[in-house]
C-alpha cells in the first residue's frame, strides 16, 4: 500500500538531489549546535529512577535528612605503623580542611577526642583487664619514660630490667613480643636503616589493630554534575596534599581513594572511554563491511554520510528533549550505529541488484526509484517495530532506559527518513552503477532446497530447543548489584576490596530511622539479634557499656600509673653525648646478666646494639633517638588522657558525632551492617529480608540495590510485554494476514529463547547493563524477519540466495561490529551488554536465515 509513495519520496528526492543534501545540511548544523549547547551528561546515579518509587522516596528522604552521608570521598591511609597513619591522616585532614574550593567538609572519624579519650572503655571487660594489667606491670618503665621521654629515659629504664633480672625479680614472659620488636627497631636504626618504633603496638599488643588497620579521612567533595568526573577536582585535591606529606614521600604511608563518588567518577570515565573508541572503532569496521557488501566507494561514502547524519540529528533531539544522558542512555550512539546501517544497507544492496528483464542496467533515477518502491515499506514496518520496542520502556519506571528508550526509539524513525531521503540524494550525486542481478549469494541455493527438502525436522529441532529455553526461564537471576558491574582494576573498587573484610565498612548498609532514641535502642537489639547482621548502631553505640564494671579497673590503674605519669617538667632532649653515656651504661648492666637469658632472648640483641650505639657518630646517634621516641610522647599522652576517663552518657557524644544518628526533631537512626561480605544474590536478598520484615519502611544502599533490582526486572517484563504487543499491531496493520504477523514474530521469541539457553550455558550472568539486550533483540530480529517475510509475499522463493540475505548477513556483520566494541570496553558493565547482544544477535541470525526459510510455507522453487 505505501510501496508507491515512498518509491516516489525516493524519486523526489534523488531528482532533487542539491537541495536534499543542502536541507539536510542546515538540519544537521542545527541539530549540532543544539548538541553543543543543551546536551549534558550526568553521572547522579540518583536520577536513574522515578522518584516517585516508594524504596526511592525512601533513600531521597534519608539523603536529605543526613546530607553529610552523601556523595563521600574517603581517603584511606595505609601505613607501616598504625602511628604513622594516623599522623598522615591528621595531616591530611589539616591540609583539605583549608581547601574550601573543593570540599564542603573533611573529618576524621577515630581521631576524635571523645572517642580517644574513652578508648579503653569501649574494649570489653577481659580484654580491658588484660591491657590494664599489662601497663601497671610496666609502671616503673613508663614513669621513668614520662620523665625522660628520650633515647636516654627509654635506655635507663632498660637499666631497671637488668637490675630485676640480677636481683631474680623480673619476669618478662608478656614483654618478650614488645622486647623483641624493640630490639630490631634498635638494631635496624643502629645499622644505619632507622625506621620508627611504634609505641602503640609496643604497649597494647594485639589490641592497637582492633579500630582497624586503616584511618580515614573522609570528605564530602563540592560535584559539578556537568563534568564527566563530578568528583575529580576534588580527587585530585586530596592526591596533590597527600603526595607532599612526609611519611607518604617515604614510602612509608600510602593513600587510597574511593567513596561512593570516586567510585562513580571512575566508572563514568571508563564508560565514556569505551562509548568514545567503540564509536569510532565501529565506523571504522562498519565501512569494511560496507565495502564487502557493496563494493564500491560511491556507495559506502554516502552510507557513512547517512549514518553520520543519522546520529547527528538523533544526538540534537536528545539535547533538545532530554536534556542530560545518564550512564545507560550515553550508548544510544553505538546502538544507533549497529541498528541504523541496516536500513542502508537493505536499501544500497537491493539497489545494486536492481537490472531490466534483458539483464542491463536501469538508468539511476529508475533504479532508485524501484528500489524505494521495492524496499520503502519493508524499511518503513522494520524502523516502525524497532522503534516500538525502544519506545516500550520510556514509561517505565527505570529512568535510565526509559531514556535511552526514547532517544533510540525517534532515533529509528530518523534513520528511516535519512535513508528514504537522503542516502538515494547522495546515491544520485556519487552516481554509483546498478544492474548487478546477481549480487546475492548464488552458492545459498542448494542450502535453501535443503531446508525445504528437511523443513519438518528442522522445525522440529527448533520446537525442542524453544521448550528447552522455556524450562530454563526460571533458572535466569539478576544480579542487581551495582559493584559488579564495576571495574574492578580502579583505585575506588581496589581501596573498597581492602576494607571488605570489615563489617564496618560494608557498602550493604541498612538505614532504619525511628521516632525516638528509646525506640531506636529498642530495635538495635531487635536487629542485632538477625543472623546475617553484624551489628545496629544507633547513638547509644557511641555510649561504652558496662561502666559500672569499667571504671573502677581503669580507676585503680589510674590511682597507680598517674602519680608517675604527670610529670609537670619533663627532662630535655638529650645531645648525642648524653646518649652515647646512656647507651654505654645499659648495655654494661645488660652485659651483666647475659648469663642469665636464654639463647633467643631479645634483650641479648638489645644490649649488643646498645653497645654498637655507644660508639656511633653524632649522626647516626640522633637519628636512633629519633627512630625511638618519635611517637612516646603521642602514646604517653593518650594512656594519661584514658586513664583520667570520667561516666559518660548519650548528652555527652559531642554534636558532630551525634549527628550522623540524632536528627533535630528527636527521630534517631539505625544503621545496620552484615555479618560478612554479600556475595550473591540470595545472600543480599536474605539480608535485606530479614531486615525489612522487623523494619519494613527501611532505607539504605542494600535496600536500594535489592529494590532497584525488582523494578528493573519488572521494567523489563512489563515493556517487554507492550513492545511485542505494539510490534504486532504494527505488522498485522502492514501485513493484513495474520499469518505473515506470526511468521515474523515466531522466530523472534525463539530467537529470545535461545539466547536464555546461553545465557545459562555460557554463563552470562543478567546485569543492569546488559539487559538493555532485550529491546535491541527486538528491534533487531522484528528487523531482519519482516525482510525475509515481505520477500516472500512479494514471490521470492529462495530467501538465501537472494540479494535480501546479503543484506541481512551484512547488517549482522555491522551490528556485531558495534556491539563486540561494546564487549572490548573496560567496563564489566559495558563489556557484559556488549557480550550478550553479540549472543542475541548469534540467535537471531540463526533463527532468520534458518528458522524462517524452514517456517516459510513451501512454494515450487523454480529458476529465479
């Protein structure tokens, strides 16, 4: 019905060849400059779904309600020595706080005074026991250190040990670890390899890495949205203070970035560098193709054109419509270009096969005109149903595809008119030659009468493998867990792997915000008691328990170590002299009581570099001292501070702790943290489970990745459902017959079915990057099938050798072109959408050039 009037619409248009090209030229500047000027990109994860979803409205309002939670950038400190990493991290801290250009605020949480101060309390009674006692044991050593905090203090309270272990008073059994670490400090830095004594280690053991290895810095960054990488400048901050700091141009303490933000800005610019090459990259392959299948320059430069104008104009619409591509819809360019080629393509090789009975060639208006009047229509329904299965998802609630829906669905529409339009203007200009009948695959005939000859078991082949993909259905899963989909090689994902060993740092928090502080106590415990949960923080877990019990151990410990501990005038430092005296004197006093270690003792190795030391230079001298006491004083102030600790309650968490779970208006936050790493589905979804069934209004990242999971899956279903609904409607409108309407959608839902068997048998697991497949899938297969479908109601009875199936292998060719650059990327993500497309596009190629002959009802094959 509509074969007349576009044949017509090319004829218009290839007579008017200048002023096409000309149109189309003003068309595609503006839409250039529209493009330059309106189109953005975001990486807000924020804006991928409705915000009127009731999980979203959820997570948007504890975003508002604790803002300083958001869009962190967190430096993470890793240091030789737990002393050293603190001191960077102070540092650090000190330099961003004045940098008000990039950070709204920057804080060190284990830092903090109150938490410091009341350090010992939170350790729980045996373990506070155990410390306590080690540190009144070691009273005559550190008051005499307190005194004298110097090389020469430390090695006249090395003094004391000989004279106990003279008088058989000494039992150094629970220092013989902190002897030992103390021996090779002193050995290395005698040696003339000084490395810093941690004193931290030396006197709490085991119990200096229970906060952590790590310490932080955590910052909120100032984001410019309008910027591939919101975060960057202020990455690049934090980079620039920390490479100036002593003990990280030591190589001694290094820092790490990652953070919701780091981690954002790092898959962002992975995603962008893989659109950009796998953009060109699929221009570059696209025109080998091009050449393949046509042969010749006149033809695939105004192809490349086409296309070229194609994208551009669909890049303006969605500057003007859109406004801002998000992380999925950025790939409508590659999908334009894998899709788009095929309509050229129908067009230029049927073109090409055009020729009159005699067998010569038409004149090219002719020819061109036939060749709209012959593949018009067809290209018309194909961009009409690929258009439709795009448009499918724009009223979905997943914003991100619903926007990548609609740039592509109008995308398809303006690859139609170029290629009705414009492509015959250019074909007219670059005058490439026609008449070459045979330019489909003549060596196909004998595989076409072989499908015809074994129709019955080839379709009943397929029938098995179509019921084996619908028992395999329910085995697919979705794995909706963003950091999968992540590089797992960046800096951010590398930082976070390094502190998932820790409950609590766990990117699987649950947020739960109850009215009160009673109440948010009351469920702590209730959440604390869950299997899968490690533990519920509320406000009160910044209040030590059992202080009854406490306080009195650390009282008595106090009421023996402070007396020698305040020492209100201090020694001064000590010249090298004084030392050197010092270290002659220890080690003639350890040199007395050899006799009475073992063979492995520790202090034998002291008292051998004392006696080296004795003799050193000035130089080496000092910076033994150095290596030695860098960090008594700090430790030394913190025991007096701990052990002068007071009764504390919630009133006296200071406000910027407080904060984080105690809002203004009274209501109080839980925060919950799984027992382990979530690896897996189930695990996730177990978690979250049995959280929302003591608290179902919960919010958080573990609840968002559960929920968005489960509006994508029903995005899908749901859309999938209208585009196959709204490509039948098309093609029973276009074809009339309803068995033409099925013989095209049959071997597209088998073609979905297989592609369900690889996913299981491969495996590729479904992801929310690559599920965008099953629209492309559509698009593509309703594409190729309508050709096959429309040819033979047109009469050709051998679809593979004629020109129809070059076409459609060549288009193949290009889309795969497209979608294996997508599988090049460094973006798991990406990478996974690129490979399961060139999955689904091996099934629909299969189910056209197979299937559909085979489901084709049978004709007499006579000469063609």
């Amino acid at each position: 019905m509509l074969s007349v009037p576009l044949g017509r619409l090319v004829a218009f248009c290839s007579r008017r060849a200048i002023a096409v090209v000309l149109a189309f030229a003003c068309l595609i500047a503006g839409a250039t400059y529209a493009s330059y000027a309106l189109l953005g990109v975001t990486t807000d994860t924020g804006t991928m779904f409705s915000s009127s979803l009731d999980w979203k409205k959820r997570s948007d309002e504890m975003g508002r309600l604790f803002p300083q939670k958001q869009d962190q950038l967190v430096a993470v400190i890793d240091a030789a020595l737990p002393e050293e990493a603190q001191q960077t991290a102070l540092a650090l801290a000190a330099r961003l706080r004045d940098d008000h250009a990039h950070f709204n605020y920057v804080t060190t949480p284990q830092t903090d005074p109150y938490l410091v101060r009341n350090g010992l309390m939170f350790l729980d009674p045996r373990a506070l026991e155990r410390v306590l006692n080690t540190t009144i044991t070691a009273q005559p050593f550190l008051s005499e250190l307190a005194a004298d905090p110097s090389g020469r203090g430390l090695f006249n309270a090395l003094n004391l040990i000989a004279m106990g272990i003279s008088q058989g008073q000494a039992d150094l059994g629970p220092f013989h670890a902190a002897l030992d670490g103390f021996a090779t400090t002193l050995q290395r830095s005698v040696s003339g390899t000084p490395e810093p004594l941690s004193w931290e280690r030396l006197l709490a053991g085991d119990l200096a890495d229970l906060g952590g290895k790590y310490q932080f810095v955590v910052t909120q960054p100032k984001l410019d949205y309008d910027s591939f990488q919101p975060g960057g400048a202020a990455s690049d901050a934090i980079r620039a203070a920390a490479s100036s700091l002593p003990f990280v141009q030591s190589g001694r303490a290094h820092v790490h970035i990652t953070g919701d933000t780091q981690i954002a800005d790092e898959e962002f610019a992975t995603v962008a560098e893989g659109m950009v090459a796998g953009l060109l990259g699929s221009l570059v392959l696209v025109t080998l193709w091009l050449i393949l299948a046509v042969h010749t320059w006149r033809i695939i430069v105004p192809i490349i054109i086409t296309l070229v104008s194609g994208l551009l104009l669909t890049t303006g619409f969605a500057a003007i419509v859109v406004g801002k591509l998000n992380l999925i819809s950025v790939a409508f360019a590659i999908l334009f270009v894998g899709i788009a080629v095929d309509f050229a393509i129908q067009f230029s090789v049927r073109f090409r096969a055009q020729a009159l009975p005699d067998g010569s060639s038409p004149g090219l208006l002719d020819a061109l005109e036939q060749t709209g009047n012959e593949t018009g229509h067809q290209i018309l329904v194909a961009a009409m149903a690929t258009s439709a299965g795009f448009l499918a998802f724009t009223p979905t609630a997943f914003v991100g595809v619903a926007q990548l829906g609609l740039i592509a669905g109008f995308g398809m529409l303006f690859a139609f008119i170029c290629t009705l339009t414009l492509l015959p203007a250019l074909l007219r200009l670059f005058h490439p030659t026609s008449g070459h009948g045979k330019i489909g695959f003549v060596f196909a005939r004998p595989i076409d009468v072989a499908i015809r000859h074994h129709r019955k078991p080839i379709l009943g082949a397929f029938v098995v493998i179509a019921l084996v993909g619908v028992a395999l259905v329910p085995r697919l899963t979705f794995d909706a867990d963003p950091l999968h989909t992540k590089n797992p090689r960046s800096e951010g994902m590398v930082t976070l792997g390094m502190l998932m060993s820790e409950p609590q740092y766990s990117p699987y928090t649950v947020d739960v915000l109850m009215p009160d502080l009673n109440q948010a106590a009351a469920m702590s415990d209730r959440l604390s008691d869950l299997p899968m949960v490690h533990d519920a923080l509320w406000l009160g877990s910044l209040v030590p328990t059992d202080q009854k019990t406490k306080l009195p151990l650390i009282q008595d410990a106090a009421n023996i170590m402070l007396p020698t501990l305040l020492v209100p005038n201090p020694k001064p430092a000590p010249d090298a002299g004084a030392l050197r005296t010092a270290a002659a004197k220890t080690a003639a006093a350890l040199g007395g009581v050899m006799d009475r270690l073992p063979a492995d003792d520790p202090l034998r190795r002291i008292q051998s570099a004392l006696a080296h030391l004795s003799q050193a230079d000035d130089q080496r001298v000092l910076a033994t001292n150095e290596a030695l006491v860098r960090f008594l004083p700090m430790q030394l102030n913190m025991l007096r501070d701990m052990l002068q600790v007071k009764p504390v309650a919630i009133a006296d968490v200071p406000a910027q702790l407080a904060h984080d779970y105690l809002l203004p208006d009274g209501r109080a936050l839980v925060e919950v943290h799984p027992t382990r790493e979530m690896k897996g589905n189930r695990a996730l979804h177990t978690y979250v489970g049995e959280i929302q069934k003591v608290a179902p209004m919960a919010a958080g990242s573990a609840i968002d990745i559960v929920q968005s999971a489960a509006t994508m899956v029903h995005a899908f279903v749901t859309a999938a459902g209208a585009a196959i609904v709204m490509i039948a409607i098309i093609l029973a409108v276009a074809l009339r017959k309803l068995l033409d309407t099925a013989l095209v959608l049959a071997p597209l839902l088998l073609s979905a079915l297989m592609t369900v068997i690889l996913i299981i048998v491969v495996p590729e697991q479904l992801n929310f990057a690559n599920i965008i497949a099953l629209p492309l899938l559509l698009g593509v297969g309703v594409s190729f099938n309508i050709y096959f479908v429309m040819n033979w109601r047109a009469g050709i009875k051998l679809p593979l050798s004629s020109p129809t199936a070059r076409a459609v292998l060549f288009s193949a060719l290009t889309t795969g072109t497209a979608f294996g650059s997508l599988a090049a990327s460094h973006h798991p993500g990406t990478a996974s959408m690129g490979r399961l497309l060139l999955l689904s596009l091996a099934c629909t190629l299969v189910a056209t050039l197979i299937f559909v002959p085979a489901l084709l009802p049978k004709r007499p094959i006579d000469e063609e």
